[in-house]
C-alpha cells in the first residue's frame, strides 16, 4: 500500500503540477508504468484504473494536434450576427460552446457559451460571450489538461506554426482520450419541473448555476458528477443521495469511474 501511496501522489503531481514540496521529484514514464503494475498485480488497482492511469500519463508525450478537430470542420458563428441568428445556430449545432468568427481578419474574436444563450435568450451578450484561448498544436496534452483545469476553460483554438488557425480542441477530447467515452457534445440538461433536472455527470458546474441560481460557486471541481464524487467520497453507485446547500442529488446512472447522470432536485 505505501508503493501505491507513492503512485497517487506521482500521479496527482504529474497531472496537477509540481507543489513546493515535491517540485524537485520528477518520475519517467517507464517508472510510472512499473508502479501501475505492481499495484495492479497486488489487486490494489483494477485493470480499468490502471489502463486510465496509463493513459494520463502518456499525455506527457502527445501532442495537441494528434486530436484536434480540423479548421474546416470547425463550426462558427458570425461575429455580427444578431441573437436571433446566434440562438438559432445554437440550437442547429448542439455544442455548449461555438467560436464567433470575423471574416475580415480570418479569426477568431470570441467563444459564445451556447448553453447559457439557450436559457437566457433575453441575457446581455456580454455575460455569453468569452475571450478565446488560443494554443498551439505542438502542445503537450498533459500541460494543456493542466491549462484548462487553471483556467477553468473546456475549449481552445489550435494554431499552427505559422500562428494560422488549424482548429479546436475541447476538454472533452482530452478525457476522451483517458477514459474512452465519446459523444461527450451530447450532454443530457433537461428541466422536469419546477426545480428539477436531469442532467449530465459532466455538466459544467457554472453552466448550471445560469440555469439554478440556488447552487452555490464550488471550487476546484468543474463538473455536477465530479462533485456528487467528491461529496460521497467515492465514485457513486446508481441510486445513491447527497444532499448539498438544499439541492438534492440522485445518482441516475454511472460506471466504476464515473457518474453518467443525475436528478438534480431543490429541497423546499
């Protein structure tokens, strides 16, 4: 167990970036793949843990660009079209987030938050509209994971060496590549009634307080699934409750690494 203590600890550090105390430990990827085995082969770690863990670990040595969507399959919307053009694209196109392109300068000027939109047709446009993060497509998937969770950002524009547009990239193409679970642009927010919802385990924390003012900010997690984990202390078991500032959580649906969906309820 202290050699999967030890293991935890790389990996958080790997994936999280260096503290004060451990910024001069350092571990190779051959080391990292040793400790998953022996963990694995003393039953302290499944076979699915262990190849998840393998898989974050490799993107150290991968590239942004390896899973990028390419510029000519990149959906936009106009920089000048009206909300009515913007709310319905939104509608057409299905994504949380759609750049907003200007077709004089070929770029990039802004990231409209498509679900917000959706809720809030009458909202100030300013309050959806969010400044671009551009990165470029020779960057590590590990340092860009650990950009986004910083920033608290699920997408960016890739650019190429000569600083053109190549593409998206998404947060979700990133866990994708680590848990193997696609179709993460589909996610599941319908309301059922006066304060209740089913919704998504990856449903951004921030997208639902637009739509339920009574959830309070949280910190350091970013999705409903991944904070019904963090109060339950473990991955969840369909069926199971939480209850957190007078919201009520039912677990709908999950695996042995995640929650999948949720019925979210206000306690009156």
């Amino acid at each position: 167990m202290r050699a999967l203590t030890r293991l935890f600890n790389l990996l958080f550090l790997r994936v999280l970036g260096p503290t004060q105390m451990e910024s001069d430990r350092t571990l190779s990827e051959e080391e990292y793949k040793e400790l998953l085995e022996f963990a694995f082969l003393h039953g302290a770690l499944g076979r699915a843990e262990r190849d998840m863990i393998s898989r974050i670990v490799a993107l150290g040595r991968r590239q942004v660009r390896e899973i990028m969507r390419p510029r000519v399959h990149m959906p936009v919307i106009l920089d000048d079209a009206s909300v009515e053009e913007m709310i319905d694209t939104a509608r057409r196109l299905k994504m949380r987030r759609i750049p907003l392109y200007d077709r004089h300068t070929d770029t990039v000027v802004g990231v409209l938050n498509a679900r917000v939109l959706l809720l809030h047709p009458e909202i100030d446009l300013s309050e959806v509209i969010e400044p671009p993060a551009f990165v470029p497509e020779t960057m590590s998937l590990l340092k860009l994971l650990r950009s986004m969770q910083r920033q608290r950002r699920d997408f960016a524009i890739v650019l190429d060496e000569f600083g053109d547009m190549a593409g998206y990239v998404m947060l979700e193409d990133i866990l994708n590549e680590t848990v193997g679970m696609p179709g993460f642009d589909r996610l599941v927010f319908e309301r059922l009634g006066s304060g209740k919802w089913r919704v998504s385990g990856l449903l951004r924390i921030d997208d639902f307080r637009y739509e339920c003012p009574q959830m309070p900010p949280v910190k350091e997690i970013e999705t409903m699934g991944g904070l019904v984990t963090a109060l339950l202390g473990e991955v969840p078991r369909v069926g199971q409750k939480v209850t957190f500032h007078k919201i009520k959580f039912t677990v709908l649906a999950a695996d042995e690494r995640s929650v999948k969906e949720l019925l979210v309820e206000l306690i009156p």
